[in-house]
C-alpha cells in the first residue's frame, strides 16, 4: 500500500520536476541546485560544530566561548537548510532511498550528530554562563593527540 503510493508519488509532476526539471534555464536541474543548498547546510554545521570542538579541547584560543551561542545559532540555521533540501532530495526518489541500506545508517547518524550539537550547545552554554571555558594552564592536547602535563 505505502510502495504503491511511492511509486505514485514518484511518477508525479512534483517528484519528476525535482528530478529532471528546470527552475531558470534546461542547464540548471533542480536536483542539482538542492544538493548545492544541501552542501552549503552540511558545510555550515559540519564547520561550526569543528571549529567548537577544537576550540573545546584547548585550540583556536582567540574564539571567545561568548561567541559560541552566535555560531550555533548559525549552525542551527544550517541544519533547517540541510533538514527542507534533504527532504526535497528524499522526495525526488522516495523509493530508492526507502531501500538504499546506507540512507538509513545516514539517518541515524544525523539524529546521533543531533543530539550531539544539542549536548554540545547545552555545554558551551554553562562555559559562556560560568564566564568562558578555562583549561588549567598545565593542561593542552598536543597535536599528536595525547594530552600533555
């Protein structure tokens, strides 16, 4: 009953249009243009969530933790962007994603990442709260990843 829909749904104007159609000119696929919005999303969650991370684990000194509520924001902002191109994407070939095993591994990883940035931005909260994120001073990763006394 669901396949039946899908495949429907597939074979209708909306989903044919986000496969194969045009939105300015025959050269420019709209399939195409949301996995450029897709890539800007991940690129800008993905950027953000690195850039608190290793400022985190003691580099990139010079990021305020004050400034980590603006940069998630954005990274929140990235992610809707990911969340309506993905599900545009997903609408185009219901179907083969339904089957693809490595969508749904993709899936769980996303909804794994997402708690992840909440815990994260719940985190960076207390630090900008208890008036920055302070490291003792004997304490920094080198970067061969081992943490030196």
């Amino acid at each position: 009953m669901i396949w039946d829909f899908l495949r429907e749904f597939e074979a209708g104007e909306f989903s044919s249009w986000l496969r194969e159609g045009n939105i300015v000119t025959d050269p420019f696929s709209t399939f195409y243009i949301l996995l450029g919005f897709h890539s800007i999303g991940m690129a800008a969650v993905v950027g953000i969530c690195w850039m608190m991370s290793s400022r985190i684990f003691g580099f990139q000194q010079k990021i305020l933790m004050a400034k980590s509520q603006e940069l998630m924001k954005l990274a929140w902002y990235g992610f809707y962007l990911n969340l309506i191109s993905g599900a545009l994407l997903l609408l185009a070939q219901p179907r083969r994603e339904m089957i693809t095993g490595l969508f749904w591994v993709k899936m769980i990883s996303i909804i794994m990442a997402l708690l992840t940035m909440r815990v994260m931005e719940k985190g960076l909260a207390n630090s900008v709260r208890d008036n920055d994120l302070q490291f003792p001073a004997d304490w920094r990763l080198s970067y061969r990843g081992r943490a030196q006394p």
